[in-house]
C-alpha cells in the first residue's frame, strides 16, 4: 500500500478548525481537513501553472494564483 505524504502540516490545520469555531478536534477529522486543503491547493497550483504558461511566462505570480482560486 502506498503511504500519502502529507505536505500540510496537522497543528496548523486543527488550529484552522479551532478558529472556526471547534471547541474539539479529532485526529481523524485534522488529516481529512488537510486531506481536502491539499487537494484544494495542488488544484489552484496546476491552474496557476496553466494561467502563466498561456501568458507566456514561466514565473506563477500572485495574479495567477488568486485567479486560478477564483474558478
């Protein structure tokens, strides 16, 4: 079975939950939370990376990141 790597550190994600309002934090829900945000975040990046290559650059920059989180 092949082991995920978790680029998303867990503290900072059950801190994230802590400030929404979560009196509480499983373990369980902290690695399905950083789960969802990497996912979220490796789709921006590929977006950004298309958004630059079809400005002719090859540097992502903020631009293209908050764009691409706008789709």
């Amino acid at each position: 079975m092949a082991r995920k790597v978790n680029i998303v550190p867990k503290a900072p994600v059950a801190r994230i939950l802590m400030n929404a309002g979560a009196k509480r934090v499983s373990a369980d829900a902290v690695d399905a939370f950083a789960d969802v945000i990497q996912e979220i975040a490796e789709n921006i990046g590929t977006q950004a990376v298309r958004i630059s290559k079809h400005s002719g650059r090859k540097t992502v920059q903020e631009g293209d990141i908050k764009l691409a989180a706008k789709q």
